[in-house]
C-alpha cells in the first residue's frame, strides 16, 4: 500500500505550498549541531544494510520497540541485523502518531524511493531494495550529503580528541564542510573523581600541558580550544540539567580541582561551585574567538539505573527534566555580559513548560552588535517532532523575531536524519501559510518567502560565521 506523504503533505493552503516549494525546498542545508561520526565522512563509508544505516545506534527506535515488548536483544543486543530490523518493523505500525511514523516513512522514500507503508507485510521487499541502492555510491556517506545538499556539518567532539578524521575530511575535496564543535562536559566531572581524573590525564597528553595543578588544567583547555579553532570550529556545546550559578573565586576552584585530582569525590556543593567557575571561563574563551557557545539544557539523564549499568548512556532512558531554569540562566548570561564577554549562545530548551521563559530570556541580552545575538534554538531531543517545534516557533514569533531565528539542525548520530529538515520546513510553511489564510500575515510572497528561506540558511550561514565551499555560498 501507497504511503500517505504526497506532495502536499504538512502543507494545508496554497500559501504554505507555494512558500515551501519556491522558498524552502531546495535550499541547502546548514546542519550546525549534530553527533555523527567524522570516521565515516572521512571515510565515505558504506553502510553494509538498511539496518546499518537506519537502526543502529538509533535510541528513538529502541525506545518505541521496548514500549511494544520488544526484547532488548532485538535493540541493543546479540540478534542478526534482519532480525533486528524485522523487530523494528513489526513496531512502526504501533508508532502511529508518534514523529518515528513520519520519519521513518520520509526516510525509505527520500534516500530509496519506496513509497509503501511500512509493515510486517512489506519488510522483506523494502528490506531488498534498500540494500540493493546502499549498494550503490548515491548511499555512501558522500553521496548521501550531496544528494541532500548539505553544506555544513558541525560534530560533537570532546577536546581531548585528536580531531585526525576532521583532518582526513579537509584533504578530502568533498564540498560539505565539516568542522568540531568543542565540548568540554567531562572537565566538570569533580563528582566522578575516576571519570575526571582519566579526562585530565588524556587532557594533558593531548594539548602537551600537565594537568596536574588547576593552572595546567585551565591552560590545557584553552591549549584544545586554540587547536579546534585551528581546524575551524566556532562553535562550543554544553550539556546541562541547567545553568550553574554559584559563586566560586578561583582559589575555591583550585581546592575543589585538588580535592578531586586526590581521587576525593567533590560534594554537590562543590561540584556546582566548580561548574560554574569553568562555564565562566569557557564563555570567555568563545568570546575572545569570536565563537557562538550552544547550551542545551533540561535532560534528565539515565533514569533507568540497571539497564544504564548494563548498556551506558544514550541507549534511550533519558527524559525531559522539571530543572528549575531561569535565575541561574539568567546570572550566567548576565556574569559574562557584565564584563563584556558575553559570546553568541544558542539555547536549546528540553521542557515546553519553559519556552516562554527561554524566548523573553534571550531578549534581555540582546546588544545590538550581532542581529540575533542570542537564540532562542530549534525543539531539541523530545521537542524536535510537529508540535515541539510549532510551540518552540509560535513563543519566538510571539516574544521576540523570527525572522531572525537559525533555523533547523539534526542533533543526530544517522545520516537519515537530513529528512528532519524537509519536516521542519514544512511545518514552519504551513505555519505561516495558514496565518496568510487566516488574515493575519499579508499575501506578499516575496516578503514571507524571503523571511523562509532565511530561516531554512541564510540566517544560520551570517550568524555562525563558518566558511562554505563555493557551490553553497550566498
């Protein structure tokens, strides 16, 4: 049976299709924050089955196949890759509603062209198909990025890593410019003295500087933030439950640092006393490069304490998190503001609770040297589906400018994901087409159309600053 993702799919009047095919489509894409793997676009790998390159790794997937009683050898575990894949199937049509229904959908018929409704029923004929094209080089990792024109990839990388794939893809020739985004979450780690103190000892063999006194420590860092900015990167990442806001001098700061090198665990105190010293000087560092500084905050991590004992972290027991947001947001922007170090940040918000509270936040550090200098980004983890993105976009229109707004990234370890961005600009046309129906935005589609295609790249390409290859530049 046919699928239902026609042409107008997502897009219900006229003014949001002529909107989204004459303004959207076809742009590049501008992927700034994402976490696949420089390995493979170094290698121009080649997924070896569909279940390589559509399951594997793919936490959203594990969690809707537990949710039907799917057995954990069949997500994480032991099983052939077709029996994993047939698990998964049997799943999808249990997912309807849920966003995994039409990502998984526009998925097969965007990189293969099947056009069927996924079932236990068409498992094997999708299954022969999808192999037959990764076998050929339109599916490998290249050819994936240039049939979907993706221009620029930012990854998720530790300052420890050496960055050698990063290196490999800059000889490569290839036209997407891929570039490391510095992410420093284990540095805060003085609650986990056996987690930090590894960090700190790989820390000093990467950047050459002892790490042993908090000097070294700090000078190691920026030592790896100097060689990111080497091969590139402008943009940092953090991680957080919420912002850290406690007061902390430096001399507090090289106790707690002493204390945890002893192999002493630091208190919660102590730890967000530590945290919030470093985030200060992590802000400087990006404000001194000139590099736009992400904080995505609101997860509540690992929830399911035996099954993270028994298979890690991101393998799909995360939440959102009720974490109270915005006076240590607040205070952190404002400490980095008041000495005039306050970088460009993007803030990802993971509770819809707190969306209003993140789109007037960003308005309070607004300066007027950059447009858009802070950024209220797009819906993040839980929120990246219709209606986390609708609301993410109705309380920026409602509380600051949209048009000025970044726009859409995958935040994902699969190079299916590039489907997420067709959805994001359907949904962001069929919005402003159904406020053009509605009398509420005038029918000027050189106006809205422009105010599109800014926000599906333009936007993101002035605001971070990153050097595109010639075939994507405005």
């Amino acid at each position: 049976m046919k699928t239902f993702l026609t042409d107008h799919f997502l897009l219900e009047t006229d003014a949001a299709r002529d909107l989204y095919f004459q303004h959207a489509a076809n742009q590049p894409i501008f992927d700034y924050h994402c976490h696949l793997a420089p390995q493979q676009i170094a290698e121009n790998y080649r997924f070896r089955n569909l279940f390589d390159i559509w399951l594997a790794g793919d936490h959203y997937k594990w969690r809707a196949m537990r949710t039907n009683g799917v057995a954990e050898k069949f997500c994480t575990g032991d099983a052939s890759d077709y029996d994993k894949y047939l698990a998964f199937v049997r799943t999808v049509p249990y997912t309807l509603r849920n966003p995994l229904y039409h990502w998984s959908h526009l998925e097969l018929l965007r990189y293969f062209g099947i056009d069927e409704l996924i079932n236990e029923s068409s498992a094997a004929t999708i299954w022969e198909q999808a192999n037959a094209k990764l076998a050929t080089p339109e599916l490998s990792v290249h050819g994936i990025l240039e049939k979907n024109k993706v221009a620029l990839i930012c990854t998720t990388d530790d300052p420890v890593d050496s960055l050698e794939y990063h290196q490999q893809i800059r000889k490569s020739g290839i036209a997407t410019r891929v570039y490391p985004t510095f992410r420093p979450d284990k540095a805060l780690t003085v609650n986990n003295p056996a987690v930090f103190n590894a960090w700190c000892d790989k820390l000093s063999a990467a950047s050459g500087i002892d790490s042993g006194t908090f000097g070294g420590f700090l000078d190691g860092i920026k030592a790896r933030h100097d060689f990111f900015h080497s091969l590139g990167g402008r943009l940092s990442d953090h991680g957080l439950e919420s912002c850290f806001a406690a007061e902390c001098t430096a001399s507090q700061a090289t106790a707690i640092f002493n204390k945890a090198r002893a192999g002493q665990t630091a208190s919660p105190e102590e730890a967000a006393q530590f945290g919030a010293y470093l985030m200060i000087y992590f802000g400087q560092l990006d404000a001194a490069r000139g590099w736009t500084k992400q904080l995505h905050l609101g997860a509540m991590r690992n929830n399911n304490s035996r099954l993270f004992k028994a298979l890690g972290a991101d393998t799909g027991f995360d939440s959102i998190g009720d974490f109270p947001q915005g006076r240590a947001l607040s205070r952190y922007l404002d400490a980095l503001d008041s000495t005039n170090e306050l970088p460009r940040i993007v803030l990802y918000n993971l509770n819809p609770a707190d969306n209003y509270l993140f789109a007037t936040m960003i308005g309070n550090f607004q300066d007027g040297s950059v447009a858009g200098k802070i950024q209220f980004g797009s819906g993040w983890w839980f929120l990246d589906q219709k209606e986390g993105m609708e609301l993410q976009i109705n309380a920026l229109s409602q509380l600051g400018l949209l048009r000025r707004f970044v726009g859409m990234l995958t935040d994902s370890r699969s190079f299916l994901s590039y489907t997420r961005h067709e959805y994001f600009r359907r949904i962001l046309c069929n919005m402003i087409g159904n406020d053009v129906e509605k009398g509420l935005l005038p029918r000027d589609m050189d106006l809205l159309g422009s105010m599109v295609s800014e926000i599906c790249f333009g936007n993101a390409q002035q605001f971070f600053g990153l050097e595109l290859d010639n075939k994507y530049r405005g």
